[in-house]
C-alpha cells in the first residue's frame, strides 16, 4: 500500500455564479455583510487565509447563481480595492471585472462628522473620493473627509 502524504483541498466548482477574489483576508466578513451575503438562500463558499502573491493572505467567496450590480461592486472596492470578479455561466469564465472605486459616491458611507445633515436629516449620503490609497471620501453636504479607519458602511 502507498503512502500518500499531500493532502488536497478541494472546492467544487459552481455553474452559474459570480467568484470574488483577492479580498484582504481581514475584510472577508466586511465584504459579506456589504453584500448581504449571510441573508441570501444561494450557496455560498468561501476561504480565507490562503496564500496570495499580491496580498500576502486573502481570502475568496463563490457565489452560486448571483450575480452583482455596479453598485455593489463599488461596495467592495471600498474594503477590497484589489478584488476581482469572475463571473461563470456553465463552469465557465465568462468576464473578469477588477472593481474600481468610482469618484464619487452616493449612499451607503456615513458620513463622519456627527453634525452632518445626513446624520439627522433623511439626506442620502454623497461623497467625493478624494483619495484611494488611504480612502479618503469628503462629504458633499458638511465637507469633512471621512477616511477608512472612521467609515461605517451601511
């Protein structure tokens, strides 16, 4: 009898869906609660601490028939800016987007001035990204710069 001493994980592949790769492996949960992932019926697979190149350790998340609008995606690039997204019709990849932050931003950042309107008011949030590396977004309204450390995202 042999001995076989590697041992393989094995993910199966999923037929329609959409696969985010190169998450920060800190913000895997960050990018499941942004996209509402834990409240959804689709299966959902996902692995963190897995040997990257680019990132040291990232983490990925395969979603089975699923597949996200821009606004979402803009979601992620705020706690993932590396991240990419494959998208799979019949086990196959059928685009490849890498998200991207765009300039400006409306909704789901708080702003982080606590006198804000949009923090007594029923004002819709909207900022300016006025820097991506750190995240810097300045608010439309009381023009404070809200940055990554102080951001809540809802």
């Amino acid at each position: 009898m042999e001995s076989n001493n590697s041992k393989e994980l094995k993910v199966s592949a999923i037929k329609d869906g959409t696969v985010i790769d190169h998450i920060p492996a800190q913000n895997l949960f960050k990018v499941i609660s942004l996209l509402g992932l834990e409240k959804i019926p689709n299966a959902i697979t996902f692995g963190t601490n897995l040997e990257s190149k680019k990132l040291g350790r990232k983490s990925i998340i395969k979603v089975s028939d699923r597949f996200f609008e821009d606004d979402e995606i803009n979601k992620i690039a705020l706690v993932a800016p590396e991240a990419k997204l494959n998208i799979i019709k019949d086990y196959e990849v059928v685009e490849k987007r890498q998200v991207s932050l765009p300039d400006e931003l409306t909704g789901y950042v708080r702003c982080f001035n606590p006198k804000c309107i949009t923090n007594h008011e029923d004002i819709t949030t909207h900022f300016f990204v006025v820097s991506k590396m750190p995240l810097a977004l300045k608010c439309r309204y009381c023009e404070k710069v809200t940055t990554e450390e102080h951001m809540v995202i809802e």
